[in-house]
C-alpha cells in the first residue's frame, strides 16, 4: 500500500492538468473621490451614476436558471477602502427572513456575500456575508475547507423597503492581503440566497460543469492606483477572573486576580503579515456545548474559538484530510491542543505570486500537576509552505513540532491538489512523524501517513474514490488523529434528480462504501450507506440514511448498522431548526460488547420577536446490552439559550445546560458589546451545580442541586490600528 501511494505520488506531476476556460475581462472598479455613507440607503451619486452588475444566475437548489428576483451590485474604492452596494429586488419582502442577531449567527437569513479572491490566483476566498439588517458573517476557504472561525473587520448596513432591501459594504484596505503589483487585480463571486426557497445565486454564474468549483469561476476587477498601507495593529486586554470551588462545606476561592495581555500586527508588507502576543487572553466568551461524553473510543473533537488561532487558520487546511467519514486524519493542525499559551507569533503571506509561507509558534503552559516530569512549556514551532499551480491546485509542505524538556514530537511531509479537469480534483499526502518521550518506558517511534483523494463535481453526479494507510505509530501532537494503524479504500457516487414538483425539488441519491483493515489485529471493517436527500418545498430538507457497517475492536468484529433520518430547515420566518433520530448497533467499549440503541438530537431556534432569540437544543442517547436487552446508560443533554440583542453590538444572553447522566446544572450568563472584531467589552458569570451535600467528611450524593463551582469574568480590549 504504501509503494503504491509513494508512487502514484512521484507521478502526480505527470498529470495532464485540463486548461481552464479563460476569465472574462477584468471589471473596471469604479475610483471615489467622496465616500459613500455606509447606512444600507444607495442615495450617493456612485450608486446612481451606473447600471451595476446583474445577471445572477442560480446554482441550488438547480444550476442556471433566472433568479426570481434581479439582483445588482456595484464595485467602487478609494485609498482606504472597497466598497459594495447591492439592491435586491424581492416583490415579498414581508417575506424576507431576517433578525437583529449576533455576529455569524445570520446563515438561516435571506443574505448576500461577496465572495473575495484578494490575489487573483484562484487560492483562498474571503467570504463576506451580509443580512437585510446589516448583520455580518464571516469566513475564510482554502484547500476544499470553509472556515467560519475568522472575524474580519469590515462595515455594513442594511434596510428593507417596498421593492427588496439594499445592502451597503465598506472593506478597509488594512483588513485585507492583496498583491503589491499594480494595477491590483482582484477576482470576485457576488452570492445571493433567498431563505424562504432555499434558493443561492451568483455572479458570474456557476457553470454545471464545474458545479462548486467557486475559486475558478469568479470575475476578475480592476483597481488602478491603489494605495499600500504599512499596516501596525496593537490590540490590549484586560481581564479580571474570578473563580469559587466548594471544598469542605463552603464556596472557596480557587483564583481573583486581574491580567493582561497585547496583540500586535504589522505589516511587512501588503500581502505579508506578522503577528505576535504576549500573556494573550484565551478565555471563551461562550462555553463549548456538551456533547455526550460516555462509552468513547476518541477523544471529544471541540473546534476552534480562539482569535489569535482563528486568524489565519485556513493556511494550516491540507489535501487529503478528512477525505470520508472514515478518514482517521482529521487536522494535523488543531490549535486546541495548544491549551494555555504565554506566547504566540506567526508571520503568514505570500513570497512573490506563486508562493506563501504561514509560520506558527507558540509556547504552552504545562500543568503544575506535569511540571516535574515534562518542564515548565510545551513549544509548538508550526511551519507551511504552499505554491500554487495552476487554476486552484497547490503542491505544499507541512512541519509541526510539539518539544517539551523530556519529549519531542515532529510531523513533516507534502500535500497537494491538482485540478485534474473542471470538475476534477486530485488531493494527496504523504506525511512523516517521529515521536520520543524520554518519561516514557517505550522507545522512540515512527509512523507515515499516506493518502489519495480523487473527487468530482457536475450538475446530475458526485463521485469520490480515497485509499489511505496510517501506520500504528503515526503521532501528531499538534493534530487530531483520532485512530491509527489502519488502511482504508472508499468509494462515493451520488446522482441527482430535479424535479418541477413543488414539493420535491430534488433528489440526491449517496451510494457510499468504504473498507478498513485494522493492520494491528488483521481484520477488516466495513461501511457501506445509502442516502437520501430531498429539498422539500421552499425551505425544508429531509435526509434518510442506512448503512451496514462493523467495527474492530479489541480483535472483535462488532456490528455498527442503523438508520437515521434528519429534518432541517424553516417554518415561516420565526420558527428553524433541525431534527434527528437514529437507530444503532454500537459497541460498549468498557467491556467489549456488542450494543444496541437510540440517539435523538433536536435544535430549535424561535424569533417571537426580532431582538428576541430563543433557542432549545436536546440531544439524547441510550445503550442496551445486545445479549439480554438490559440498559447500560441513558445520557440527555438539554441547552437552552435566551439571547436579546439590543443592536447588532450589544446583547445580553443567558445559557442553561442539564445533563442527566453527571446529574450536573450549568448557567452562565453574558452581557457583551463588539463593536468591531477586538473592540469589546464583556462580563460573564457562570455557575456549575450538582446533586451533592457535604457530610461533614466528604461530599456525598444529595436530592437537591448545589452550586458546585462558579465564576466571573470581565474582558475590555480596544483596537488600535495605524
């Protein structure tokens, strides 16, 4: 397996890589002298003195067919800025789904995003999305990956009126990396998606042929004279922390103090970055929700909130990584394993127009409990290398490094993408790693990772093929990997119907397999699943799933088949949500033993009104002894969130969480106020109770809920930019 992947990768350069269709001509970007007023009200003489851009054309729920409603942007700059105006026409704009809402919290709304290729070389995309009432979202894609992490900072508003609602844009320059060469040549896909028909459009339109292949279809725009800014961001915070424990009958403080830290940013140049922080502060405004956390085989995955890691994350995103829902290589890059940094740096951009270089590093803080055995810091020195080919494809290098004073890990190799075709894609790895723990009685290991992701995308078929093999001894600290010593082969097809049906719209049709040998006990493993999916009126979906699948553990073949059934969407403009109910075979990992049961999962999210968001989350699971039917746990999660949001900066909210299996009750409330990404104020309180009482001794299951733990918080941070 591993001859065959080494090769098939030595002759990646001999594939004849199909020309691309040529862009059409650059957009002419229209030069302000005066800026327009960024209040969703398209009264500057910019937006009246041309006819804009139109002609969107859909690509879902079906590719190229006329938008029910005309659409029409507007492209314009100055030295400091770019700008955006969309008028979108809508002849029921009662009918507009909408909310005064969070940032990133807007994705069920009616909404536009400019989708920015800053560079023009069809690598990366800023993704910036706008409501009807001004509310932003934000994202970042490379390498097939969307990451929703990054918050940019950029200015919008919205209104509604009688003929649809308009959207204004102002994008600083500063927020930005683009091209040092002039004139500065930029690309663009302008979105459109109308919530109540599950309906997205774009300009220029999304060819069948090339279905999703956003980076190679978007229209090139012009920008004469512009200015080159030396960026220099410095970013302070202050917090104050507070935290109670009970011990021995009474709440007892565990940590009062107040802490500080900074984060700079400076400008090497326009399209070269280096960042560096100091004590950051890396406390979570929000708590991860629960998840159920019994009768586990890998560690709980939790993604990743943190700005300093959030920014530049997509330069980390590698070719061949979490290529199927078996792929045990997750992210060879996952910052969350980087848990209490005392510092941080990272210098991320491009080297000419062909290549980019994104360095991390960061020192974590070792637990007290760890300090005798491993040293005071763990250092994560992190380097990425990609040069781009041509149309959207790259051939890159990874190195991360986790060092301790006791133990080392390093993981080093080449990924890339090739556009094989229009629809095409060819993604690989081939990964190294060499670990050595000097505490440890075991000797210093090595282990390879090598995979093969082919995958296609056309109007009426999916297909996908992957063949990978893990060694048993492939470690990666800095990573999620989260099972080794296996290869694996799987295979996807999924033909699509569309329909004049108004009820079902269209029909994807999954035939998927996969086929897994555990190389340590020499069994092989299967997972075979047919779906499903249907777009149900306007803004429903209904996902239908059964596979037959086992799985190897402990030398045991274990039955892992069931049945599943997924509803999303919305009802009205107040009321979405999703629902899911499956049907399992599992295995109960603490024995081994073959098990059976239920999972449900429901998320619920009602506007009563629009500052007013109520959301209930419920997930619920059960196992049963295969052998005589007697339940082994229950576990139920139930989250609910009331959020009021004043405006689109201030909102006050309050988080409820039960969970039934550690019988504990966790409340936190937060007020918060962000003006723009680094400008906020927080304070937070939250409190853990549990069915405890303390007897004198010790503390011993009680009838009654009793606060546990609790704590404060409050965070200001103010961002300076030169």
């Amino acid at each position: 397996m591993k001859r065959f992947l080494i090769l098939a990768i030595q002759l990646l350069p001999l594939i004849p890589v199909a020309l691309h269709a040529q862009k059409s001509e650059a957009i002419i970007a229209t030069r302000v002298s005066s800026a327009p007023v960024i209040d969703g009200v398209l009264d500057e003489e910019i937006w009246k003195s041309n006819s804009g851009i139109s002609g969107f054309k859909t690509w879902n729920p079906d590719y190229g067919k006329e938008m029910p409603f005309n659409t029409i942007v507007w492209v314009a700059y100055d030295d400091e800025n770019l700008y955006y105006a969309f008028r979108c026409f809508d002849n029921e704009p009662d009918k507009i789904k909408v909310s005064v809402d969070a940032r990133d919290r807007i994705r069920q709304d009616d909404w536009v995003c400019v989708n920015l290729d800053s560079f023009n070389d069809q690598q990366t995309l800023y993704c910036l999305y706008v409501n009807a009432n001004g509310i932003q979202m934000d994202s970042r894609f490379a390498a097939g990956k969307e990451d929703t992490g990054m918050d940019l900072v950029f200015y919008s508003a919205g209104k509604i009126d009688e003929q649809g609602y308009t959207i204004e844009i102002k994008l600083p320059l500063k927020s930005i990396r683009f091209s040092n060469r002039e004139p500065v040549i930029m690309a663009a896909t302008f979105e459109r998606y109308i919530s109540r028909l599950s309906m997205n459009g774009t300009f220029p339109p999304l060819a069948a042929d090339q279905a999703m292949a956003f980076l190679t279809q978007t229209q090139p725009i012009q920008y004469n004279c512009v200015k080159h800014y030396t960026l220099f961001e410095l970013l302070p915070d202050i917090t104050y922390s507070y935290q109670g424990e009970q011990s021995s009958g009474s709440m007892k403080t565990t940590l009062n103090k107040p802490d500080a830290g900074v984060t700079l940013k400076f400008g090497i140049t326009s399209q070269m970055i280096l960042d560096a922080t100091l004590n950051p502060d890396f406390s979570q405004v929000e708590a991860d929700a629960g998840q159920v956390d019994v009768n586990l085989r890998y560690e709980l995955f939790y993604a990743e909130k943190r700005p300093f890691f959030q920014e530049g994350n997509e330069n980390f995103q590698t070719g061949a990584t979490g290529s199927s829902n078996i792929d045990p290589v997750i992210e060879l890059v996952h910052t969350r394993n980087i848990v209490n940094p005392v510092a941080g740096v990272k210098l991320s951009g491009k080297l000419g127009i062909k290549n980019s270089v994104s360095l991390l590093y960061a020192a974590d803080r070792i637990p007290d409990s760890d300090k005798d055995t491993y040293g005071k810091y763990l250092h994560y020195p992190i380097l990425r290398y990609k040069h781009s080919l041509k149309n959207d494809g790259y051939l890159g290098m990874l190195a991360t490094s986790a060092i301790g004073e006791n133990s080392y890990n390093f993981v080093y190799g080449e990924d890339g993408i090739i556009r094989v075709n229009k629809s095409t894609l060819l993604e690989f790895q081939a990964l190294m790693s060499y670990t050595d723990d000097t505490t440890a009685e075991t000797d210093s290991k090595s282990g390879n990772a090598f995979g093969l992701y082919l995958h296609s995308e056309k109007r009426n078929i999916d297909y996908a093929l992957t063949a990978k093999n893990v060694s048993e001894y492939f470690i990666s600290q800095a990573g999620y990997i989260n099972r080794t010593g296996v290869t694996l082969f799987t295979g996807m097809i999924t033909p699509r119907i569309y329909t004049d049906s108004e009820l079902f719209r269209k029909f994807d049709f999954e035939l998927y397999s996969g086929q897994l040998r555990d190389n340590i006990y020499d069994k092989w493993e299967t997972y075979n699943s047919v779906t499903i999916t249907s777009l149900l009126g306007g803004s429903l979906r209904l996902n239908l799933k059964y596979n037959g699948s086992t799985e190897i553990y402990s030398d045991r073949s274990f039955s892992t088949s069931g049945f599943q059934s997924i509803l999303s969407g919305r009802i009205g403009t107040k009321i979405e949500g999703a629902l899911g109910y499956r049907k399992r075979n599992a295995v109960y990992y603490q024995v081994p033993e073959q098990g059976f049961g239920n999972s449900f999962t429901g998320d619920i999210r009602y506007l009563p009104l629009e500052k007013l968001h109520l959301q209930m989350t419920v997930t619920y699971q059960d196992l049963f002894r295969k052998a005589d039917e007697s339940k082994l746990y229950d576990y139920l999660l139930l989250r609910g969130k009331v959020t009021y949001q004043v405006n689109k900066y201030l909102f006050f909210r309050i988080i409820s969480e039960y969970n039934s299996y550690h019988e504990s009750l966790t409340t936190d409330f937060l007020a918060s106020f962000t003006y723009i990404p680094g400008t906020v104020f927080h304070i937070g309180y939250g409190s853990l109770f549990e069915k405890k009482e303390w007897n004198g001794s010790d503390y011993v299951y009680g009838t009654e809920f009793k606060e546990m733990k609790r704590g404060l918080f409050i965070k200001f941070s103010y961002l300076f930019r030169l």
